[in-house]
C-alpha cells in the first residue's frame, strides 16, 4: 500500500509548523501511521544543512547557494525518510517542501523558476505531495505577529518585508497554478479557527 503525502506551506509566522503538528496528534489519536517532518531538516545530515542555511552568521550567502543547500538537504529527507514511510503506507506531514524553494528562492530571490523545477523533480525523485496545505497571512498579519515575537530571528527571518510580499505573491500564484493539489487557507484567524478548517480539509481529502 502506498502512502500518503501532505505539505504545509506559507510565510514565516503565518502558523503552519502550529497547524501541522495539530493535524499529526490528530492523524495519531485516529490511528493513522503518521510521521511529522520539517524543511529542511528531518534527518541527521538534512538538520546539519539547516543550521548552515539558517544560521544569522551566514550573512551574504548567495542566492543559488542558498538553493542548492535546500535542494541537497531535501534530497537526503526524501531519499532516507520521506520514500521508505510512503512505501510502508505510512501518512507522511511535511513542515515546508520543494514548494517553498518555488517561493523564497524563485518568487523571493528571483531565481529563474524553470531552474528551480528542474532542480526540484531531481532532489525528490518525482515525488509530488497528494495534498498542500497553504496557510496564507497578509502582510500586514506578518508584520504584526513578527513584532510581538521575542525569540532569535534566522537568517531568512531577517529579510526585509519587500521580500516577504514578493514569497507571498509567489505562493499564491503557484497554489492557482496547482489547485488540485493545493488548499488555501486564511491563517490570519485564532488558532483553533484556522484549526477547524485544516481539520476539515484533510477528513475530506481521506474520504476522498
């Protein structure tokens, strides 16, 4: 039996990583053989990429380096996690996958997307999500929440906000572009609201 893929994607604060650990204690609790994995990261080598990808000493990285990176640790995930779960029939989650190189690294940094594409179908050997999750804020819910947060902000989390419209902008183009695949949803709401409607959406791809 083969298994079951489901990305989530958005801009930094839009509450995605909240969202996908929601549904996996949900998939769980119905006792769903589900695995909850991040981007990059997720395996030993993928999580020693992020910290090179991430770390705010990094400063002045090039764009097709920062891609490359993304691509090398998503590469590894897929290869040693992600395609072993799927063939066991396991529900595989996944916190940002290679839509997100389409949107910071194509949309954000203006890398050419055909690049981008191609560098994606080879790093996952083919493998497309059954379903993509896109929490979307507006810019100005972005804003806001990225003020009142306290923690250290990464390397990405440091770019200026023209960049973050530009990853949105993206985002919602390439989720028009794939809406079978995609859900959109409006994550500027509380938390259990947004909740309800991911909640929602997955029952009904599971039905399917």
């Amino acid at each position: 039996m083969e298994g079951i893929l489901i990305t989530f994607e958005g801009i930094d604060y839009s509450g995605k990583t909240t969202q996908a650990k929601k549904l996996f204690n949900y998939l769980k609790r119905k006792g769903h053989k589900a695995i909850l994995l991040r981007e990059p990261g997720g395996e030993k080598v993928s999580e020693n990429v992020r910290q090179v990808l991430l770390s705010s000493g990094n400063t002045g990285m090039d764009p097709l380096t920062e891609l490359l990176l993304y691509e090398a640790a998503r590469a590894q995930l897929v290869s040693k996690v992600i395609l072993p779960a799927l063939r066991q029939g396991k529900l595989v989650i996944c916190d940002r996958f290679y839509d997100s190189s389409l949107a910071y690294q194509g949309y954000g940094r203006g890398l050419d997307i055909k690049m981008i594409d191609y560098l994606n179908e080879v790093s996952v050997s083919g493998l497309k999500p059954d379903l993509t999750i896109l929490i979307d804020i507006p810019i100005d819910v972005f804003s806001s929440r990225m003020r009142q947060n306290n923690k250290k902000k990464d390397r990405i989390e440091k770019e200026k906000i023209d960049f973050y419209k530009r990853v949105r902008d993206g985002y919602l183009k390439i989720a028009r572009k794939e809406k079978k695949r995609f859900k959109v949803i409006d994550g500027s709401g509380e938390i259990e609201v947004v909740w309800d409607e991911v909640k929602n959406t997955v029952d009904y791809f599971l039905r399917g």
